[in-house]
C-alpha cells in the first residue's frame, strides 16, 4: 500500500523530497542575544541548545533550551536559568512562523530571498507575536538558512521576567540592567 504514493508522487513528476519536512542542524545554527549592563556595557550572550523543523507546508517550529544558556561566565549561567528563566517550570522558549517554502524550491544554490514574517515567541509561560525581517538562503546538500535581517527586540516586561532581571541586577551589584534584548538568529535547516 506504500508504493501507490510514491508510484503517484513519480508519476507526477515529483520528488518524495518536495514534501519532507526540514530538521534544524544545531550545530551550524546559532542564536544570540546582547544584554546591557551599567548603561554601557553590553555582552553577548547565546543558547547552545537548538532544536526545531519546517514542515512541508513552511511551519517553523524552534525549541530553545533554556538551560544551555552560554554567558562564558558558569556562575552567571546558573543564576540566570534559576533566577530569570526558572528553568524549573520554564526549561523551553518556544518559536512559530512560516516561511514560504515555494520559494525556497525556486532558488538556485547561493540565492535568497528576504521577507518580514511574524512569530510567536513563547516564553516564561507568555506568548506574543513579534516581527523579523528574514533572509532565506538555499544552500547545497538539501541545505536552507534561515537568517534574521535585523536584530529582533525583546522586552523582558513582556514575558514576565522583569522581576528575574531585576534579583539578577541586585545580586550581581549592578546599577542597571536593560530590559529589552536585541536577539539575531542563523538557523541551518536540512531537508
């Protein structure tokens, strides 16, 4: 009973590739984001611990682990999946889109193409739609990349985690420490 679609997918002149999902390569991926302490001093910051897919109809779906937050400083590390993320009850962010996947199918390796699509970041048990300019790259070996045009702006208020912000300015001695986040983001898909 298998082969009648795949008997009708050749007889159509399509490829069992053209509806495959796209599985998110951690290792090639990346996600960053600079926080803003004492007013002028600004560090990167990242999450080592990606993992996400395109469906066949242009769903993204990406998983953040909280827990492999990567300040380079391990105390830091600890304080801010306890205190801020409350890794706990909150050991994921969760991002939704579509990309447009006919697209994709049309470029030839090395071309993109740029959209402004809206996500759904899900966070800290909030969720809330957020904007980003995208360039899509087709790459070779049934490759796409994912790249953000422009820093995405997240404001801690809006997930809830002003308080977490605000026990880790306290405890680290700190005057300030910002509320909004520029977050920039390349995610390597393979179909």
């Amino acid at each position: 009973m298998k082969k009648i679609p795949l008997v009708m997918m050749m007889l159509l002149g399509l490829s069992a590739n053209a509806f495959a999902d796209w599985e998110l390569l951690n290792d090639e991926s990346s996600l960053h984001y600079v926080s803003i302490k004492s007013t002028h001093i600004a560090e990167i910051n990242s999450f080592k611990t990606l993992t996400g897919s395109v469906s066949d109809k242009g769903v993204v779906s990406l998983n953040i682990n909280l827990a492999s937050v990567e300040t380079q400083i391990p105390i830091r590390n600890e304080r801010m999946q306890e205190m801020l993320f409350e890794v706990g009850q909150f050991a994921e962010a969760n991002i939704t889109g579509d990309v447009d996947l006919a697209r994709v199918a049309k470029l030839d390796v090395g071309e993109t193409y740029t959209d402004s699509i809206t996500l759904t970041l899900s966070l800290h048990g909030e969720s809330k739609d957020v904007t980003s300019g995208v360039q899509i790259t087709k790459l070779a070996g049934g490759k796409m990349l994912v790249s953000s045009l422009e820093p995405v702006i997240i404001n801690a208020e809006n997930y809830k985690l002003a308080a977490g912000v605000e026990a880790l300015r306290a405890i680290a001695g700190l005057e300030t420490v910002s509320n909004a986040v520029p977050v920039t983001y390349n995610l390597v898909f393979k179909q």
